[in-house]
C-alpha cells in the first residue's frame, strides 16, 4: 500500500474494509467511500474546501445539545430526511402517507382525555382538531396512542423557550371504541426552522428561505399497526410548495375552517397500515 496515487487510493479504503464483520456496515461503508471518492475527484476538491467542510461539520455538532439536533436539521435541509423516510414508508393507497420527524419531539408529554385543551397556556387563536383512526377497510382502531405536537401562534415550540417550565401544545390521547378522537389547541402557523447556526448559515449561502408551511406533528401508535409519523398541512399555506425540509405531501393538506363564532375547526381522519 505504498505509492497511491488519486486513482488508486479508493480501492485500497476498500479493500480494507472487507474484513468488517457485519456485512450491512461493511456495504454501507463501502459505497460510502466509493460514493465520497467520487464526489472529490468529480469538484476536484481543494485542500481548502476540505478543511471549510470540516469546520462546517465541527460547527454542527457543537450546536448540538440535549434540546438542539443540528445534525438532524442538516439532514432534514438536504432532503435526505424525506427520502429516508419516502423509502421506508412506501404503503398501499389509501393509506395515511408519512413525513418527517422533525427535532421538536419530546418524550414526556402529557396525556389527556378527549374534549382537553392541550394548548396548556400556549398563544395562538383557538382550534377544535377531530378526526378517526381507521384501517384500509374503515374498520376503527379504538385505543390509538395519538402523539401531538405544534408550534404555536409565534411560531415556536415549548421547548424553544428557555424558561418555560410545562408542555404546551403537545399531548397523548387515544382514539375512543370508535376510532374517533378530539382536542383543542391553537391554529398552527407557519415559522422558520432554526437559523442561529451552521445550517442557517447553510441556507444563507444557497440564497433558500428557512420556512416550513402550517402544520401539525402526529405519531399513531396501535397494536399490529405500523407507527405513523406525520403532518397535517394547512391548505392555503404559501410555503405547501416550498418547505424548508421538503415534507409535503398533498394527501396531507387539510383545511382550517373559520368558524362564525370565532375560533376554526380542523377534522383529519388516519388511515393505518398493518404491521406486516
Ligand atoms: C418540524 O416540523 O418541527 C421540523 C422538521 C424539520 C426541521 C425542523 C423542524
Ligand atoms: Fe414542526
């Protein structure tokens, strides 16, 4: 292994790899260099630009803390969120699409019965959510573990505020024996994904705005279901067609409707896919 050369360094990476012992690692790793080689001599990557990547990485996990996922953002900026999850959520028609996670779930949230608020203080204008769980064939799943979590009226999340010390929009509740479920909340807005490090200056540089459209986060949880994680989009919204993090999907836009006494309603019904 003496004298590589730039066409010969990436089958000597590789040939190195090949005692790894787990074989899916051993793949992984060896696309990965063979897919990163190529990308290099492809730009004719300079020692300068190297060494800009690398403080650009460094940077990103030195944002990271227990509140903060720099490493998810970028993920979710390049696109590689979605098709992780496109390919991994292929499922027959009829059945409720999925999208990305997002970094502003927490485990905790309070549960409530339905009918609650769980707003719990949080601003924005009133919203009464109801929909159903269903399977394929409209047969009801009573007792879903419905996740539910929302920026609020400024457009932030509870735990984007320092000192706040309780949940607010963002509770667990289950579908009732006939598959239906119900909760108040505030009217969820569109906002801009966090700008304040690496991956703002990311999307500084390409000229991209950092806004996601209105939505909602749900993970559905049932016995012999696949979990489903996803958004309900709020139709209307000017950035369905331009999200930051590339999540939407048009089965998932629904409308907000304007209510004459004030206040708007939203109604979504799921569909979920068995587990096998
Ligand atoms: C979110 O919707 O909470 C989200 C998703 C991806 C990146 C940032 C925020
Ligand atoms: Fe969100």
């Amino acid at each position: 292994m003496r004298n590589l050369d730039e066409h010969t360094v990436t089958q000597a990476v590789v040939d190195l790899l090949s005692g790894t012992p787990d074989p899916r690692l051993k793949l992984i790793l060896v696309r990965l260099i063979t897919h990163l080689h190529n990308f290099a001599r492809e730009v004719e990557l300079t020692e300068e630009e190297l060494l800009e990547a690398i403080l650009f990485l460094t940077a990103t996990g030195q944002k990271c803390s227990d509140k903060r996922q720099e490493f998810i953002l970028l993920s979710d900026v390049l696109g590689l969120s979605m098709l992780t999850v496109a390919m991994n959520n292929k499922k027959p028609e009829g059945c409720t699409e999925s999208t990305v996670f997002g970094p502003f779930h927490v485990e905790g949230a309070p549960v409530y019965d339905n009918g609650a608020d769980i707003a719990n203080g949080a601003v924005g204008e009133p919203c009464l959510v109801r929909g159903t769980v269903k399977d394929r064939n409209g047969v009801p799943i009573a007792g879903a573990e419905l996740e539910v979590w929302q920026a609020d009226a400024e457009g932030n999340y509870d735990v984007q505020y320092p000192d706040l010390k309780t949940h607010q929009a963002r509770g667990v509740l289950r579908s009732r024996p006939d598959g239906s479920f119900e909760f108040r909340t505030v009217v969820a807005v569109a906002y801009p994904i966090p700008v304040d490090g690496p991956v703002g200056d990311l999307l500084r540089a390409t000229g991209r705005h950092p806004w996601r459209p209105a939505h909602l986060h749900f993970m559905i949880k049932a016995k012999q279901y696949q979990t489903l994680v996803t958004h309900v989009f709020r139709n209307g919204d000017q950035y369905l067609d331009s999200d930051a993090v590339f999540g939407v999907r048009q089965t998932l836009v629904a409308d907000w409707i304007r209510q004459p006494d004030g206040g708007y309603t939203l109604n979504y019904d799921f569909v979920l896919n068995p587990a096998d």
